[in-house]
C-alpha cells in the first residue's frame, strides 16, 4: 500500500503549511487559535496601518482581549484563564501576524507582569492583581532593562533600601518599559542588600514617573516608556517575598520569550502571505512575478523557514506543558524563530518593490518591530552566547 498523497490531496494543501502542521494541533487549540485570527482579522488589521502611522496604542482593545482570555492566558487559578503553553503559543502567533505591538502588549501583560505575581507574589498579592489583570482592568509592566543595563541586568543600578520600620525606599530609573505609561501596577526589580528582590509599585505612587520614548522606527502601536524612580517610598508587604536573585526576573523572562518564537513566526506567515499574492496578482513583462524562478525560489524558502520555525516551537510548547522545558531549549526558539522572521519579512518587502515601503501592506512594518522583537528578551548575541555556553562549556558572556 503506498502512502503518496493523489494529485488532488496536494493541490488541497495550505500554501502556508505544507507539512500539514495543523494536524499536530487538538481541536481545542484550533478552536482558540481561530478564535484569535477571527479577532485579529476584525480588530487589528483594519486599523493597523492607522495605529502604526500615528503612534497608537489602542487602549480600548485591552477589555476584548481580556473577555478573549488573552491575558495571563497560560496561568492557573486567581480568575486566569489555565490554557496550555501550545495554546498560548498559537494566540501569539495569530496576534503577531496582526502586530508585533499587539502580541508584546499581551507578552508583557501576562507573561512578564502577571507571571511575576503568580510565580513569586503572596497570596494578598495573587488575589489583589491577578483577577483583575486578566480582565483587563488593571494593566501592569515589569521594570527590568535600565539605561546602562541591558544585555546585563545584573549591573542594575536601581536600589531598594530597608528602612528601620521594614518599609522600602526605591531609587534609580528603568528603560525601555512596555506599557509603564498607562500601567497601574509596575513590577520594578532593585538590587538590596539580600540580592535582586521584585517590588511591586503603584504607578500613582508619589516619586514615580514613566515617560513614552517617542520617535520610534518600530513597535510604533505599542508604548515603550522610561521610567524614574526618585524616593519612592513603598511598605513592607510590597516585596515578592519568594524570590531573590536574578533568576526572579529570568524565570519570567523565559515566558516572554517562549511567546515570542511563536509570535515570531506569525508576523513572518503574514509577510509570506502578502508578497504571494501580490507576486500571483503583479504582472511584469507580460506574467506574473510568480512565474518568475526568483520569485518561487523566495517563496520557497521563506514557507520553508516557516514550517521549521512552527515546528520548533510546537516542540518547546509540547516540552513546557509536560514540565520538562529547560530554558536552553527556550534560546534555541528565541534565536532561530527571529532571525528567520525577519529574513522573511525583508525578502517580502523586496518582492513588493516601491509599494512595499507603505503601510498598504505589513511586511515592512512587521520586519521593523522585529528589530525589536530580536532585541529585547535578549538579543541575537546573547541567545547565542547562552547556547554557546550550553554546549561548550565555556562562558564568553564575560
Ligand atoms: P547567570 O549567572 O547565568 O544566572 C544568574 C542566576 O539566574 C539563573 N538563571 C535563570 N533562571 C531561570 N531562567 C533562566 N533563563 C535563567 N538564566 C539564568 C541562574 O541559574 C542563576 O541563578 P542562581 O540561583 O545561581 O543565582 O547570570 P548572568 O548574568 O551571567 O547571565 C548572563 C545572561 C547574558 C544569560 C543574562 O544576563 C541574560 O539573559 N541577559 C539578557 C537579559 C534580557 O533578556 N533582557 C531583556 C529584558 S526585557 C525588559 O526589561 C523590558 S520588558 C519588555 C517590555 O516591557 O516590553
């Protein structure tokens, strides 16, 4: 019996997944996954090309992603929503081949801000933020990178000082902050005398300030802020108290970056997508630009670099929800999926010629958010120094 699929069994398959990856997917995570195309298909693309042009972060899409279930999404108890890793890695995507600025907003939301509170917060903590962060209504940010600390956090210059009644003062200033402008909760991490501890600050409180960096080329839909911190002055139970040390702000830095190799490859599909059919639509010397050998061979190798990259990061998904994820394997996804991405988005722009430098179409404005999105969460070069370090034993960081 032979197993070759007919002529019209290939002819069915999904231009964009030639391997049949859907196949590796449960009904439940197809349900949700087309549960965030349908809302990135109303939501975000038509209005994208209008956020981005002017700077806008559409603050009324934060209640409908929580009503979705997007926030905190992969998080158990305290009115989180409990999906799977997969299933959150399948949202990120689908939101990514919206915007980058998008998926980061839930990035940080839930995997950075609310993860911190879930892994290492008091039970006041948990039950004051968690339900309401998940709705929506109470956004947070995590304060990690600084203005001469980024690649290294370790070198972090904010303090938190114990005062003599137990309360804290906090010093120093952070940068590069997603969304510490209209968040009401910032999670700002701060060297003491018993290592890196994680505060929680109201943004309201007085001596906090967080102010948008503007003028940026990228992740234009989304708020990036610095923040300064002069004399804040925070009680006792502020503190997460079952943390020290950098391995707080890493453990939920592996979640940020878990959604990001998925998120990653959604923004890449996208810009795929784009210049297919704009090559199948544009003629040029009497055909067109698909009946071109260039053209297929650079269509080819992006769906390529597309399937590899989902693979990779079902595979890191499947490991994380079996308990079993070490966070090399999360640098494996990190690196490959970005680096991959934003070939993708670049070659698709090129096909589109002039027209692909206007908003009119995406993968120009996906291939500048990931100059972002390959930066923050660690580089290129750290990814690949922490995997270097892995498999040869030797730390070049230094
Ligand atoms: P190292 O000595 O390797 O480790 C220090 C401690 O941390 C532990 N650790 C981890 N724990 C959990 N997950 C991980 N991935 C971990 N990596 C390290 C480690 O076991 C150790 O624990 P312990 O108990 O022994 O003390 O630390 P290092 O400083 O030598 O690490 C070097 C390096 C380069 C790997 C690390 O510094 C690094 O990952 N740098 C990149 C930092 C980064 O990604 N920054 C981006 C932050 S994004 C941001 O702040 C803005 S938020 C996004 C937004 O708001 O939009």
């Amino acid at each position: 019996m032979t197993t070759t699929a007919t002529t019209q069994d290939a002819a069915d398959l999904d231009n964009s997944d030639l391997l049949n990856l859907v196949g590796l997917f449960s009904e439940t995570e197809i349900e949700l996954r087309d549960k965030v195309r349908g809302f990135v298909d109303a939501r975000i693309r038509p209005n994208i090309a209008d956020w981005y042009e002017n700077a806008v972060f559409p603050r009324e899409i934060v209640a409908e992603m929580g009503d979705l279930g997007l926030l905190g999404m992969h998080l158990h108890g305290y009115g989180c929503p409990g999906r799977s890793a997969v299933e959150y890695g399948l949202a990120a995507l689908e939101l990514e081949a919206g915007d980058s600025g998008l998926r980061t907003f839930v990035s940080v939301q839930g995997s950075l801000a609310m993860s911190a509170i879930h892994k290492f917060g008091s039970e006041a903590q948990k039950n004051r933020y968690l339900p309401g962060m998940a709705k929506g209504e109470i956004i947070g940010c995590f304060g990690l990178t600084e203005p001469t600390a980024g690649s290294d956090p370790g070198s972090m210059a904010t303090t938190a000082t114990r005062n003599d009644d137990g309360s804290w003062t906090l010093n120093g200033a952070k940068r590069w902050i997603g969304l510490a402008s209209i968040a009401d909760i910032a999670v700002i991490w701060a060297a003491t005398d018993e290592g890196i501890r994680g505060f929680l600050v109201p943004t309201d409180t007085m001596g906090f300030t967080a102010t948008p960096i503007e003028q940026k080329l990228s992740m234009r839909a989304s708020i990036q802020c610095d923040i300064d911190i002069v004399d804040v002055q925070l009680p006792a139970e502020a503190v997460l108290p079952d943390v020290r040390g950098l391995k707080g702000p890493f453990s939920c830095l592996n979640e940020a970056r878990y959604g990001i190799m998925w998120g990653a490859m959604g923004a890449a599909r996208d810009s795929y997508e784009v210049a297919l059919k704009y090559a199948q639509e544009r003629m040029q010397f009497d055909k067109p630009l698909s009946g071109y050998q260039i053209t297929q061979q650079k269509l080819v190798n992006m769906v390529l670099e597309i399937q590899k990259g989902i693979l990779v990061a079902v595979q890191t998904g499947r490991l994380k929800d079996a308990g079993t994820l070490d966070p090399i394997q999360i640098s494996v996804g990190k690196l490959n999926n970005c680096r991959e991405a934003i070939t993708i988005c670049r070659e698709a722009r090129a096909m589109l010629g002039g027209n692909g430098i206007t908003l009119e179409y995406s993968p120009l404005r996906h291939a500048n958010n990931l100059e972002s999105v390959r930066t923050y969460e660690g580089t290129d070069e750290v990814h690949t120094l922490i995997l270097g370090r892995h498999i040869t034993g030797e730390q070049a960081f230094r």
